[in-house]
C-alpha cells in the first residue's frame, strides 16, 4: 500500500511541475495571491479604524487612555491622538 501511495505522489508532483511550467497557470496563482494579501490588508485597516471608534467612544465615555489601550490593543500615543481630534 505504501508503495502505491508513493507511485501517486510522485505522479501527483510531476503533475504539479508540468502545471507550473505554465506562465498562465503561474499568472492565476500569483493573482490569487495577490487579492488574498489585498484583503487582508483591507480587513486590517477596516479593523483598525473601527477600533479607532471604538477607543474615540470611550474617551468619550471618560475611560482612561490606559484602560482604553488594554481594551483596544492601541498605543497610548495612538489613542493621544485620537483624543487631540
């Protein structure tokens, strides 16, 4: 059984290096990867201004910058800003 297993591996991987030899099939991957970076880094920055209102509402609310930034994980000077705007 290991012995087949092995065979299918070896022609799965001769598969893979025939597919990649392909610059559209390289094209599609790198694409791929590239719009999976693009949303992550716009969940990021999406997180990061909704904390930013969040951390906002709570200066508000009279919290102090240090509780504030162990609830939101921001940097005091971050959260001296947001009380300077």
């Amino acid at each position: 059984m290991a012995v087949k297993e092995n065979v299918k591996i070896a022609e799965a991987q001769k598969q893979y290096e025939e597919l990649m030899k392909d610059e559209g099939i390289q094209y599609q991957i790198f694409m791929r990867e590239k719009t999976e970076v693009d949303i992550k880094l716009a969940r990021d920055a999406y997180h990061k201004k909704e904390t930013k209102k969040i951390a906002k509402k709570l200066l508000e609310e009279g919290l102090s910058i240090e509780k504030i930034s162990n609830i939101t994980n921001l940097s005091k000077e971050e959260i001296e800003k947001l009380k300077k705007n």
